[in-house]
C-alpha cells in the first residue's frame, strides 16, 4: 500500500493528468481562467513553453480546490488552463467565489 501517497501531488497519476490537460488544452489554445476571471489584458498562455516553465507557462489549475474537493483531483473536468505566475498565486484557499471580489488581498499586488 501506498496510502501515503495519496494526498500528495507530483505522483505518476498526477503527471498523467496534467499531461493529458496540456494536450487538451493546447488544442484549444485555452487562456488561462484567473486572467480571464480577473480581466486582464493578456490571458493568452504560451503553449510552445512546454508545461510550468516560467512565469507565462502552462499550468494545470483546479477549478474547485482539491483542499476541498479531493475527489476532483484528478477529473480533468475540474482543470482548468492558467498561467504558472497566476496558479501559484492564487494557491489553495481562493475559491471560485472569492474571484469576484473586487477587495481581496491577493488581487491588490496586480492594482500595485
Ligand atoms: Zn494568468
């Protein structure tokens, strides 16, 4: 058993499925949904870059935390595409709901 592993990313089922997100996403040349979600001027992500490269890359992004949601963890309809710079930075606690507030401490940094 390998039951220690189960809450921790970066194991083979993950790397599956960011995989398979990339690929999808790609196709689609999905923008990266905090941008979207946050107007900003450019959410076009770089698919060229490969995944999570730099700032501007791809990263597979839940669209539900899985802080709150494991079971979503790897259902490829709760990923959605966004940036390295915008995934890391919205971390584990935004949830969808705090998106659209215009207040949060997160969003001051982009306003500087
Ligand atoms: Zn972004």
């Amino acid at each position: 058993m390998t039951g220690r592993d189960r809450t921790r990313r970066g194991g083979t089922r993950w790397n599956v499925v960011k995989r398979q997100a990339f690929e999808r996403d790609r196709a689609a040349n999905a923008p990266c949904w905090i941008c979207v979600a946050e107007g900003a001027e450019d959410p076009t992500i770089d698919y060229s870059l490969g995944y999570s490269t730099g700032p501007r890359a791809y990263e597979a992004d839940h669209y539900v935390p899985v802080h709150d949601h494991p079971e979503l963890e790897y259902d490829l309809a709760n990923i959605r595409a966004a940036h390295q710079s915008c995934n890391r930075r919205r971390g584990k606690r935004a949830s969808i709901s705090q998106l659209g507030s215009p207040s949060r401490d997160w969003r001051r940094g982009l306003r500087g």
